[in-house]
C-alpha cells in the first residue's frame, strides 16, 4: 500500500513487524499544517481507491 500511495506522489510509511505485530501492518501518515485541505482530500480518496483494489 505504501508503495502504491508513494507512485501516486504520496509519501506514507510502512509500520510493520517487529515494531507492530505480525499481520498487523500499519501506514503512518505525517499530517503538518502545511498540508491543504485539498492535498488531505486527495489522500483519503486515493488510499480509499488502493484499498478497493486490494
């Protein structure tokens, strides 16, 4: 997933085992208020489009 989101110019990274448990993979998004509304929309919708193609 984090690879998906970084080839669509977001920059998301991967939690995983050892720091979370195993199957349990997180993504960490860095949110700054120099983020616009936009740029936090277009996130959301492009995270919600990967994760229907899973």
């Amino acid at each position: 997933m984090a690879s998906a989101l970084f080839e669509r110019g977001i920059n998301v990274q991967p939690i995983l085992y050892p720091a979370v448990p195993e199957k349990s993979a997180r993504l960490r998004f860095f949110v700054s208020c120099e983020h616009s509304e936009i740029q936090i929309r277009q996130t959301v919708a492009a995270l919600a489009e990967e994760l229907g193609q899973l």
